[in-house]
C-alpha cells in the first residue's frame, strides 16, 4: 500500500508493519518515548539554565548581545522548523519507520553541536571571534540538529498509538524524562560546576561546565539508542492516498486553527515565565541567597512533583479534562508565586519548601502539555481532511522557541538594564538592588504568566473535554470512509 518502488525495501517494509501489528503498545513504548525526551532536555536544559551564565561570566559577553543572538537563532527557526515538518509530512515510511529514522541519523550530529556550545576556551580569543564563535555553534545547535531530532521525534507519538489513553500516557512519559533531565542539570550540576572563593562567592567554572556537557552527551546518546531501538511506529500512513492540501490552503487552515492558535500563545507565555525564571534562578541562588546547594534541591523537588503526579494525570484528565485541571492548577500556581513576590523570602530553604506547592499546580499542565499537542492536530485533520501532524508540530515547535529566545533575551537584557555587573571567572559582589530586582523578576513573572496561561485556556482554547469525544467520533468515522 505504500508506495515504494523497490521491492526489496517493499518487502522490508511489510514486515516492519507485521512486527508492529504483533507488539501491542506497552511499557518498551512508554520508556522509550520517555527516552526520547530524556535526551532532548539534557542539553535543552542545560542552555536554558546555564548558557547565558556562561556567556556573561567565562565568556565575558553582555547579557544584551546574547539576547540578540537567542533572538536571532529564532528567526532562523521559523525556517528549520517548519521546513522540517513539511519533510516529515512528506516522507515516505521505510521499514524502520517515517519518524524513527531520523532518531538515528541526528542523535551525533545534536551531542556534538551542545558540546560546542561549552568550550571555555573561547574565552582566550578575541572579543570580536568569541561573538562569532557563540552565533555559529548556538544556531547549529538549536536551529538545525536540534529541530532534525525534535520535529520527528514529536511527531513520532500520533504513528505510535492512536488511542487517546496511549496518547496521554505518552505525554506524561514524555514529561517524565524532561523532569529527569531537569534532575540532572537542575539537582546535580550546580554543585559541580560552582566553587566558592574565600569571600564566601559562587564561581561558575567553565572547565567543569564543559565536562558536565561531555558527560551529558555520551547520555544522550544512550537515551536517543533506547528511544530509537524500543519504539515502534504502529500507524502507517500512504501519504499518495491522502488529500493535501496547496501550501496556500495549508497557511489558511493554520491561521484559522483556533486551538493551535491559543496553544501557541500559551505556550510562549508559558516559556517566557518558566525559562526567564529558570534562567534568573542561577543569579537568584547565586546572588541573593548566596545558596547554590538549596538550588540543587529546588530542581530535585520539581522532580519530585512531576513523579507523584503522573500516575494520577490519566484520570484527572479522563475525570474533569486537559483543559479544566490544567486551568485549575496554573491558577493555584499563580497563587503561590503571587504569595512569594510579596513576602520577600530570606532564607533559601524557606522559599524551596513554597515552591514545591506552586510546582504541583503548574506540573499538572506540563504533564499534559503534549497530549495539547495529539489534540490540535486531530483537531486540524477534521477540519481539513488533511495528515498534516509534522508541519502542526513544527510550527508550535517554533513557537516555543520563540518562547524560550524571548526569555533568554529577556533574562540578557534584564540582567543588564538591572545593572548587573559581568565577569571573565572573578566573583563580583553585586549591589542590595540589584538582587532585590532579581528576586522580583524570578517571583513576579511566573506569578503573571500562569494566569495568562489560564485565561487563554479557559476563554480562547476550544479544545474541551466535551469537544475532544467529538472529534474522536468524527476521526473514527473519517477513518471508516477510508
């Protein structure tokens, strides 16, 4: 049924097909789609939470110039990204799968651009060579090895499974290995990549910052092999048999899909606040609480959070919908972030102990963050009749890192407009205002972005519980026609 001209690959292809209808889907699934995002998120996080600290203070770059570079590199996304989805959509499957190989060609290419991105050295060069130097190797990174991993690896859940239950669970999975991720960079790294001077400051060291990305590609690594030799992709599609839609068509239907719309102001409001207050927290555990340890223990906690909730995800979002918990969970999160501006905590393990409540509420959301996605592009193939899930992927794709340019380009302009003082290695003991201004951003933005988040959900998003049993019936009515 596929078209594929080589009988040799035909018949590879069939047998693939075979295998696949024979291994229902089950934990090799689940784990490996956990991997997936395991392997994402080791150098995602770590950019998100350490790359402009290491620009500002080994590299000896302002904050506002490595602002103009995040925001340059998303310019260049709205290219990759989507150019990627329509390569994916466009693809024919071979025996190993449509999305699944991509997972293999990319995981070398992806380690070793993330460890180009720490080398301390560069700190020896020339001013003008260390700008070009972090412009080259952060857009090879994010803009075209990151999004050939990405775009197919996201996409990869709708071929997996077709069932809403299967679907959920993959994203709580998925989740699951970004909140591991976050163990590692968040828990572990900072107590190893920071040394304390005699006058009692935290020093990045940017030796240690680079053997941490060592280390974390050869995990990566690991975790994209799992990802690619235990997943199974169970839906086969023949692109030759499905209506598609004229690149004309195809921008319309995208710029009138009401929930792909609304989960893309979403989710930039979600990164701008999560990722600039991930990426002021090393300045406010550095800073303000002169407590790099309680750092550590903040990230673990979030982990914690995102693993006592998962087994419950699937039947709040069965009992009360995606939609409704989600709105519900922000707005306590909110609430406790609010709480935390106006108090002005002192001590560092005071203010971890608050933040593990506001962490409950906002993980529910993220939990279910990527089964949004399943969603919107069931939701775009019945108002179409058209597959097209990696051009949806790879523009909300995008869209998130629109989301994370702004909150790194933010977090640099921030910190300079704040007067934060740069270094090339030496401590500097920054003024009361400034990490006072610190505390405010770190608190204060998450606190106004999660009720953002929650209006969008509850009066732009129509994606409602009641409407999703809609649209199954409509899908599953499509898919008898066929």
């Amino acid at each position: 049924m596929i078209n594929v001209s080589d009988a040799k690959a035909k018949a590879a292809l069939r047998q693939e097909e075979e295998r696949a209808a024979h291994r229902p889907f089950g934990w090799k699934d689940k784990i490996a789609y956990m991997c997936g995002d395991f392997g994402n998120d080791f150098f995602f996080i770590l950019a998100s939470s350490f790359l402009m600290v290491f620009y500002t203070n080994v590299l000896g770059i302002p904050g506002a110039l490595v602002g103009t570079l995040f925001l340059v590199s998303r310019c260049v996304d709205a290219f990759t990204d989507i150019g990627m989805g329509r390569i994916v959509d466009r693809s024919q499957p071979t025996a190993a799968g449509r999305y699944r190989p991509w997972i293999k060609r990319m995981m070398i290419p992806v380690v070793t651009a993330g460890v180009l991105m720490f080398v301390p050295w560069v700190a020896n060069l020339p001013y003008g060579v260390r700008v070009a130097y972090i412009f080259i190797t952060y857009i090879l990174w994010g803009s075209f090895c990151y999004t050939g991993i990405n775009i197919p690896y996201g996409s990869m859940a709708s071929a997996i499974t077709d069932k809403p239950g299967e679907r959920a669970m993959l994203s709580t999975f998925r989740s699951i290995g970004a909140s591991l991720a976050g163990m590692f960079v968040g828990s572990l790294t900072p107590l190893f990549v920071y040394t304390t001077d005699a006058a009692g400051n935290q020093v990045l060291q940017g030796n240690r910052v680079f053997i941490v990305a060592c280390v974390f590609a050869l995990l990566a690594l690991i975790c994209y092999t799992i990802c690619y030799k235990w997943s199974t992709e169970r839906i086969v599609v023949d692109n030759s048999s499905q209506k598609q839609l004229s690149a004309k068509d195809l921008v319309k239907a995208l710029a009138t899909n009401r929930a792909l719309l609304s989960m893309i102001a979403a989710a930039i409001v979600s990164l701008l606040s999560m990722l600039l207050a991930q990426s002021m927290n090393m300045y406010l555990y550095m800073d303000y609480f002169k407590n790099i340890g309680a750092m550590s223990v903040a990230g673990m906690m979030m982990t914690v959070c995102t693993l006592l909730l998962a087994p419950f995800s699937g039947k709040i979002a069965a009992k009360f919908g995606k939609k409704e918990a989600s709105a519900v969970g922000l707005l306590f999160s909110a609430a406790i972030y609010a709480f935390l501006f106006i108090a002005r905590i002192q001590n560092a393990w005071v203010y971890c102990g608050i933040l593990l409540f506001a962490n409950l509420g906002s993980g529910i959301f993220n939990l279910m963050l990527w089964a949004f996605i399943s969603d919107v592009i069931d939701y775009q193939t019945v108002q179409t009749g058209s597959c097209d899930g990696g051009t949806v992927y790879g523009v909300y794709s995008f869209s998130r890192k629109i989301g994370q340019a702004l909150a790194g380009g933010l977090g640099g302009f921030v910190i300079s407009a704040i007067g934060y003082q740069v270094s090339t290695g030496q401590a500097i003991v920054q003024s009361a205002s400034v990490t006072n201004a610190i505390y405010s951003v770190t608190t204060g933005v998450p606190a106004i972005g999660f009720v953002i988040i929650a209006l969008i959900l509850i009066f732009w998003y129509p994606l409602s519980k009641k409407k999703m049993a809609e649209i199954k019936t409509k899908l599953d009515a499509m898919n008898k026609e066929v």
